[in-house]
C-alpha cells in the first residue's frame, strides 16, 4: 500500500464528517424555521379572525336601533364613534396581517432553499459513503 492510498481515504472521511455536520446544522436551520412559519401562520389565521369579527361588528352595528342591554335608542353619534373605531382597529388589523404575511413568505422562500440545500447535501453523503 503506498502513502498516497492512505491520503485520499482520510480526505473522504474528513469531507463525509464535514458534510454531516453541515447537513446537521441545516436540518437544524429547517426545523426552526418550520416552526416560525407555523408561528406566523397562527397569528395570520388570528389576525384574519379578528377582522372577520370586527367587520361583522361593523354591519351589525349598523342595523342596531335599540341597545340590547339597555333597550334604550342608539344615537346615531354613538354608532358613528364606534365605527371609527372599529375601522381604526381593522386598519391596524390590515397592516399587523400584511407585515406577518410578508415575513411568512419570506421564511417560505429561505426553507424552501435551505430544505434543497439539504437535500444537495444528503445526495453529497451519499456519494461520499459510496
């Protein structure tokens, strides 16, 4: 066996535990970013909810003539303020939904390059245990 028989086995091993340790750190990298997007896509539904109820309040705020606590008259003012209300709420709403969805799609695209890194990575193990 000559020396140079014994170079390129220990450069594989070398290049196979690198290679693992980077598809480990990617998995990692995978996993916590899985997580964030289910995060963001739970306060996405949450947001999407609260906007649903608020414009539902808005409409039937609008039908109301009688209070149906007090079953007194509702001015026409006080349903004016809130419907101001409500609206300043689904604007916030509206802007809080826009910001999450464009960091959800965001973290969807560097998963979806990371999860092909990975994948790269794991034909590359492959290769190399060959």
């Amino acid at each position: 066996m000559c020396s140079s028989d014994l170079k390129t086995p220990n450069f594989d091993n070398e290049l196979l535990k690198k290679t693992k340790i980077q598809l480990s750190e990617k998995k990692e990298k995978i996993d916590y970013l899985n997580n964030k997007i289910i995060e963001l896509s739970s306060k996405i539904n949450s947001l999407r909810l609260k906007e649903k109820e608020d414009l539902e309040k808005k409409n039937r705020l609008f039908k109301i003539d009688l209070c149906p606590t007090c079953l007194q008259d509702v001015p026409d003012s006080h349903k004016h303020n809130i419907l101001n209300e409500t609206e300043s709420q689904l604007v916030k709403t509206k802007r809080q939904l826009s910001e999450l969805t464009e960091e959800n799609n965001k973290t969807l695209l560097i998963f979806n390059m990371e999860k092909s890194l990975s994948t790269e990575l794991e034909s590359k193990i492959s290769a190399l245990e060959i």
